[in-house]
C-alpha cells in the first residue's frame, strides 16, 4: 500500500500552520485579571520578554494536528493497492455453483457471477440467463473483471462447455486465468424461425406510384407459395395489404412499403422509430440515408440503402419500382431478395468451444484505481475539531465565571 | 424539634450535616448566665453537680440544708450544685471584598460562601445545644447587626441575613465597630470568620479578648494563596485597594508561598498571646474540619 497525493500543492496550505503558532504566542494570559487579595506579599516580576513561550500545548498541538489534516485534505490523498488479496472464483451464470465447488477447491476464495456488477454466489440471485441481447459479451466481462482485481489476485473462471455471446477473437488478459470448463446443463439451442417466415408487407402508395404495385403484389404471390407452412398462410390477403397513402399505419404489423416521394410524415417516423422496418420510395428524402451502407446491390450498381431509425430500420430505393429502372425486378428471384430486405440482419456468431476460448495473457496492465482517503480525513478533521472546541471552551469557560 | 425546610439547607451541604451530629460548642470560660443549658456558669445554685458546701445563711431554703451533716456536725451547711447555662455566641463574619475572592479551580464557592456555610453550621450547632446566638457582618464601612436570641425563629432570622451578605467593600474604622460593644457582652463566645488580611480583624479579636470575650478566630484561605499555582505572567489585583501586579508565576511562586505562610504564623502567634483559638480553613478542605479542630479536642478533654 502506498500513499500519493493527486494535488500536492494543495500542501501550501501547511503554511497556515503560523496562524495557531503565532495565536500562542501572544500573552493573552496577562490581558485576563487575577482577583487576588494576598497582594501585599506578592512580588512583582513581569514575564521576561526576550523568552518566547507557547501557552497552552495541548491546544496549540491539536490544533495544528487539524491544520495539518486540513492541507492534506486539500492536497487528495490515496491509496495505492488493496489489502484484500483473497483469490476469486467467478462462474458463468448457466453454470450449476454446485457443480463447480465439486471440481474446485475454493473455500477461501470468494464466489462470484460472471454478469454484470459481479455480484456474489451466495447472496445475490442467479443472474438470468435470458437477457442475451442486453447483457455485454461474455469477454467484456472478464475483461472488466481483469482490470478490476489488483495484479496478483488470483482468478479462476468457470465456464459451461459451450459459451454463448463470445467475441470473434480470443480475449487477451494481464494475469494467467485458471480456466475450468464445467459440463453445463442447458444450452439454449435458439432457432431464429422468424427470419425464415414470409413477411407481412403493408403498402402505402401515392396515386402515381400504382404501377408499381403489381410487382409487390406478385411478389406476395410468391413468398404464399415458398413459405407454405407460415402461419399467415391461412388469409393470403393479408401478406401484402396495399392501401393509399392516407390510411393509417397498422402497429401490430412490422413491415411498410412506403410508396410516397418527399419527406416522411411525422406519424411514420415514429412508426419506425417504435420498432418497424420501412422500405421507401426512391424519391423519399430521409437525411439519414445520406451516405447509408448499400444493402442490395446489382450489376448495374446499387439498388437500396439501408440504416436504423430507432428501434427500427429503413431502406430506401435507389431506383424507381419499375421494371424500366430496375431490370431485377423481373426476374425470378425478386420475392426473395424482397424478403431478404425485411428479414432482421442475422446476429454475429457467438457461440464457441470454451477450451478453445481460454483467454491469453499479454495484455498491457492496467492503471490501478486508487482508494481515496478523502472520508476517512474528513472523519479525523471533526473529531480534531470538537477536541479542540472542548479544550478552548472548557477550561477557559471555567475560569472566566 | 420539628423544624421547617428552610435556607440553611442551603448553606450545609448534607454529608457535612450528618457529620455535625458529633460536635459541640465548647466555651473554655465559665460563661452561662441565666436558665439552664449546657456549659459550665458561674453561679453557684441547684443542680446537679455537687459543687461546694457553704456555711448555712438567713433565707437560704431548708430543702437545700444538708441534714445529714447536720446530724454529723451540729451546723448547717448548704448543698450547692454547679449551674449549667446557655451560651451567647456571636458570629462575626467578614464582608469586605477580598471574601469574594475564590479559586478558579471551583467557581461559586467564594471565602464568603464558606464563611456563611461555616456560620450556618455553628448556627445549627447552637440551636441543638440551646445556646444564645447573633450575627454580625462586618464590611464596606458599615456593621451590621442581627441581635441575639435562641431558638429555631432566630436561626432562621440569622439563615436570610446570611442570604443576604454581599462581599464589597473594605473593613470600617473604630468608631463604626462601637455599637458591637453594646451587643457582645462579656463572657461570650465570638467567632470570627474572615481573611484577616485587615489589620482591624486581628486588632478587633485582640480587643474582644482583652475585654473577657472568649474569641475564635477561622482564617479563611484559597487554594490558590496556598498553592499559587499560576504559570506564566498574570495580573493580579487586590480587590480591596484595586491595586494591580503584573507578575510571572513560575519565577515568583516560592518567594510568595514563604512569605505568606511567615505572615500567617506570624498571625497564628500574635492571636494565640491574647488567647484567641485560631485555626485555618483552606476552601477546598471539609466543612466540619475547622469546627472539629476547635471544638473537638476540648471534647475529649
């Protein structure tokens, strides 16, 4: 443990250490009258000048104790290092505690969840294991976790043979990691159906834009006939509802094809925003797709462009729906890029073999955070200042009466 | 005698009341003078401590004739027995303004609050034994009187004169202390309470004893005139010339410890030649101690 001041010129202060020196020196004790009536046999013989004396040390020490700790507050002291250095065990939440306290000695260590705030085994809840979208991957955790722990406390991680939400390099660590892969129980085995199912498309189209609605509606047609088993299958009207600009937005249906030129109405926007995915006119000026990522792309050049509002998304046309601008639109294959343009982007593959995560060491060490001793300063600065108002007020407020 | 709570309580401090019950007021001198009390008198009378026979003269009673010496030596002879009567006492407290001086170890407790704690206690001891009593303070030039009489009235009478007993100003002239003459008779018991740093307090004992008064004398001291423990320089003022010092405690301690206590002994033995009984009472030692010193070894006696 070392002590370290972040401001040391904050120590300047120390020079009002003068001020009690200097209160101590004045002979104030001949400013008070002594009634005393034995006077005729007492001698007279005034203090020598030339010998200074402090009056009084006991208060002028405590006093300059709380002058002292005053300066050093001001200067913000810490503290280097920490005394715990009790070796951690952190378990990966879809890992049974149980199972590991059998493969590990761990009695001395404390027991932690790899999840966020790392909170102990045995008080905290086990953290949910659902919340996959929300909670930071699974090396960002330990990464959080390595820079946390002081240098040489030492850290073992369970693991389940599986794990889910990894990076797509091996995490690199400042200090040798034991690494136990336990095996685990349940592995979600997450099929993403959705992105597989026919969309359902509600068109908004303004009047002069009703040649290209045949091409959609066909295209309908055509996700009835390849996705069968969709539960929409049963009402084939409602895969693509075409409707006039002016009627409003259904909520419950998440896809929009938005055949106005100009600027979105506000209604829409926030349709988006709440979570749909808009495919719009080539004419409609968004400012966000200024300079969009291409998301469908033919031989001729890019085809739409595409980015997030939100909660949810938009492409634009570069071209107008019609065969004379987009050749592609003819072609077999045009239902299903349509459908591709609607799907959810596919999530970035995070699952891996945990032997073949195991973390490396090499890292840069990280700066360690300091302990401020600012509270417990604080602390001694009362207590020093209710014993110095005791000792000025007590015995003087005795002897005055 | 069943007696109202009143001021004295006060005056005496409970631990110090309990520890009264012991003591007695003793006179050296014969002093009764009429009624029946405690202390030895004079007159010789009924009794019952035989005292004396004496030769049978006209108009003595028949019932005080010892006829049993008679029947021995064919004369008459008269029983006469000791009288024990009542004691005055006179409580002469000082009031000037050096009693207001205390120590600052213990705030509250001035010379002139032991003084009028001191006098209560006599008061009580007086009350109990029947004797006489008075008050009279003496300061700032004048003397102030509260007559003799006897009794639980009186001693309250004297209790809301000590109430009232401010410490100022300095001890007055002969001619003002004249009437005390009139009130303390001969005979009498006087107790002097006071600094006796005024050359009258010593020169009004003397006189009181050369004119057969028997006079005790309790010097009141502070602490700090005993000890001086003062450091570093302080001004000192007498509160009765309001002189000022300044002075240096450390350097002046041991000079003014033995000069006071000369001047003391020096006072001791001065009041001793005229048979005065003096002792000295610190603040900060019992209440009942002066009392005991003077009461207590005539008691064993």
């Amino acid at each position: 443990m070392t002590l370290s001041l972040l401001l040391p010129i904050g120590l300047a202060a120390l020079a009002a250490l003068l001020l009690p020196l200097l209160v101590h020196l004045a002979r104030r004790s001949e400013e008070r009258v002594i009634v005393f009536a034995a006077l005729r046999w007492l001698q007279a013989a005034p203090q020598p000048r030339r010998k200074r004396r402090f009056e009084e040390h006991l208060l002028l020490l405590v006093r300059l104790l709380l002058l002292a700790a005053l300066a050093l507050l001001l200067a913000e002291p810490v503290l280097f290092g920490k005394p715990d250095r009790s070796p951690w065990v952190v378990v990966a939440p879809v890992v049974d505690p149980a199972a590991a306290r059998r493969v590990i000695d761990g009695r001395l260590a404390q027991w932690h969840w790899l999840a966020q705030g790392f909170p102990a085994v045995d008080a905290a809840e086990r953290p949910s294991v659902a919340a996959a979208s929300t909670k930071p991957s699974f090396a960002s955790l330990l990464r959080e976790l390595d820079a946390m722990l002081p240098v040489d406390t030492p850290l073992t991680v369970v693991v389940p043979d599986v794990i889910d939400g990894a990076d797509a390099e091996r995490p690199m660590l400042t200090r040798r990691v034991d690494w136990r892969v336990v095996p685990s129980t349940s592995v979600s085995a997450r099929v993403d159906a959705a992105n597989h199912a026919a969309p359902a498309v509600m068109v908004r189209y303004a009047p002069d834009r009703a040649a290209s609605l045949r091409y959609l509606r066909a295209a309908g047609v055509a996700w009835q006939a390849t996705f069968p088993s969709s539960p929409a299958a049963a009402s084939p009207a409602s895969r693509v509802s075409v409707a006039p600009a002016s009627q409003a937005l259904d909520a419950r249906t998440r896809n929009l094809v938005w055949l106005v030129p100009g600027p979105l109405p506000a209604a829409v926007r926030d349709w988006i925003v709440a979570g749909g995915t808009a495919l719009l006119d080539a004419q409609a000026a968004v400012p966000e797709l200024a300079n969009a990522a291409v998301v469908w792309r033919d031989d001729g050049g890019p085809l739409a462009r595409g980015a997030r509002l939100g909660r949810g998304r938009i492409v634009r046309l570069e071209r107008d729906l019609l065969p004379a601008a987009m050749p592609g639109l003819l072609e077999a294959d045009f239902p299903a890029q349509l459908q591709r343009l609607f799907a959810d982007p596919m999530p970035a593959p995070g699952r891996v073999n945990a032997m073949a995560y195991a973390p490396r060491v090499g890292a840069a060490p990280y700066a360690e955070t300091p302990r401020p001793l600012a509270p417990w300063l604080a602390a001694l600065i009362a207590a020093l200042f209710i014993i110095e108002r005791w000792l000025a007020d007590g015995p003087r407020r005795r002897s005055a009466s | 005698m069943p007696s109202p709570p009143t001021a004295s309580t006060d005056f005496i401090p409970p631990h110090v009341r309990a520890r009264l019950k012991d003591l007695q007021l003793i006179a050296r001198q014969a002093a009764g003078v009429q009624g029946f009390g405690l202390h030895r008198s004079a007159s010789r009378g009924a009794g019952l401590e035989f005292s004396q026979y004496r030769a049978y003269e006209p108009g003595d009673e028949l019932r005080q004739v010892d006829w049993k010496l008679y029947a021995r030596s064919d004369r008459f002879f008269v029983r006469e027995a000791e009288r024990d009567s009542p004691l005055d006492v006179w409580l002469l407290i000082d009031t000037t303004a050096s009693m207001s001086q205390g120590d600052a170890a213990r705030p509250g407790w001035s010379r002139l609050d032991a003084a009028k704690a001191l006098a209560a206690c006599l008061i009580e001891l007086a009350l109990r034994q029947g004797d006489r009593f008075g008050l009279a303070a003496i300061g700032n030039g004048k003397l102030r009187i509260t007559g003799i009489g006897a009794g639980p009235r009186q001693r309250d009478r004297c209790l809301l004169e000590l109430q009232g007993l401010v410490a100022t100003g300095a001890w007055p002239d002969e001619t003002r202390l004249r009437p005390l003459w009139e009130y303390v008779g001969a005979r009498t018991l006087v107790v002097s309470l006071s600094d006796a740093f005024d050359e009258g307090v010593p020169r009004l004992a003397e006189r009181l004893a050369a004119a057969r008064r028997e006079v005790l004398s309790v010097q009141l001291l502070t602490v700090e005139e005993r000890d001086f423990p003062f450091h570093g320089g302080h001004r000192f003022r007498d509160p009765e010339t309001g002189d000022e010092l300044l002075s240096d405690g450390d350097s002046v301690r041991e000079g003014f410890v033995a000069r006071f206590a000369a001047a003391r002994a020096a006072l001791a033995s001065r009041l001793a030649a005229s048979g005065i009984r003096h002792v000295e009472y610190v603040l900060d030692e019992p209440l009942d101690l002066p009392l005991r010193r003077l009461f207590k070894a005539k008691a064993g006696a």
